[in-house]
C-alpha cells in the first residue's frame, strides 16, 4: 500500500515536471533571481563632499517572461552604506538601503548562448539610518542599465550595470543623485 506522504510528494512534483525545459526553449516562463553586486553613488549630497560610501549588495526577485525577448521583472536589492561627511551629526552613520524596482528587460534577437539586453523601470529607494533620531528617507527612482545573459539549461547567469536616478531627500540634504549598480546572478525559469 502506497502512503499518504509518496501519494503528496506525487502530485506536488508531476504537475510541475512537465514544467521544467531548458529557458532557451522558453517564450512564456516565470523567473527566480538572485544577485549580488556593488552599489556606488556616482554623485554627492553636497557641494562639501558629503556621501554615501560604496557598499556590497544583494537582492533578487521574480520575473514574469513574456515573450522570448521581453520580461516584466520586480526585484529588492539591500546594501549596507555609512554616511561620510561633515554637514550631518549623527551618532552613528551607518544605514540599510533598499531598493524596490520594477522594470522591463528587452533581449536582443540572437541564436547565441550569449544575450544582451536592456532594462528600464522605476520603484522606491528606502534609506533606514542606524542612528534612532533619524528618520528613514524613502525617495522615488528611475533606472536603466544594460547586461548580458549567458542562457544554458534550466536558467541564466546574468551580468548587468544599470543606473537609479531620484531625488534624494534626508539628513538635511535635497539633492539629484545618481547611483550606479553592478550585479552578478543567476536566474531559474520555470515554463508556464
């Protein structure tokens, strides 16, 4: 007699196999991510030199593939920062960003392995101080940027530069910022 848990296992597995090809053969897919990165302000809150310094970064999120050239996709990318600089007194500099972006990804049309492509999009920028009397700063962004899959089996590998631009608001500073992001990553297709 078959149990209860082989009969469960069963039927959560087979309706998904059928699922599963290899992405190059996908037009219509739903797409795991995950990255890591370094994120740079490229500009200064102020004239004196004040910033953030460059940090780490690691996210990831889920994309919608609409097409064998095009996916709607929805990411959070977190990073640890300090402020450095002389305008603001703070007891403790150190802060968390996240970003929260929704973009869309074009492909270019290729046989190859190798796929570049372009993304556009926007979405929110939550910057939460370490210090207790500062409140966090949310600020909306645009983004674009470029990257390159390398497309084999179940996923993707991808490297990607892209650019946040938005107005950030906080600490005493009103200032245009532009930001520059490297990602590396890997993404896992499921057929739908």
């Amino acid at each position: 007699m078959v149990s209860a848990r082989v009969v469960a296992l069963a039927l959560l597995v087979l309706p998904t196999a059928g699922l599963i090809a290899p992405l190059s053969a996908q037009s219509s897919a739903l797409i795991l991510f995950a990255h890591v990165g370094r994120h740079s302000p490229l500009v200064n809150l102020s004239d004196a030199g004040d910033d953030f310094a460059p940090a780490f970064s690691y996210g990831g999120g889920l994309a919608l593939q609409v097409s064998d050239r095009a996916a709607i996709r929805l990411g959070v990318t977190r990073h640890r920062t300090r402020y450095r600089g002389e305008t603001a007194s703070l007891a403790d500099s150190s802060s968390t960003r996240y970003v929260i972006a929704a973009d869309v990804q074009i492909g270019w049309p290729t046989t190859s392995a190798l796929v570049p492509y372009v993304f556009f999009g926007g979405g929110a920028l939550t910057t939460q101080f370490d210090d207790p009397g500062v409140s966090p700063a949310t600020n909306a962004m645009g983004r674009f940027g470029i990257g390159l899959n390398r497309v084999g089996g179940l996923g993707a590998w991808f490297l990607e530069f892209g650019t946040m631009l938005y107005q950030f608001n906080g600490l005493g500073f009103e200032r245009l910022q532009f930001d520059l992001q490297a990602r590396l990553g890997f993404a896992l297709a499921v057929g739908i």
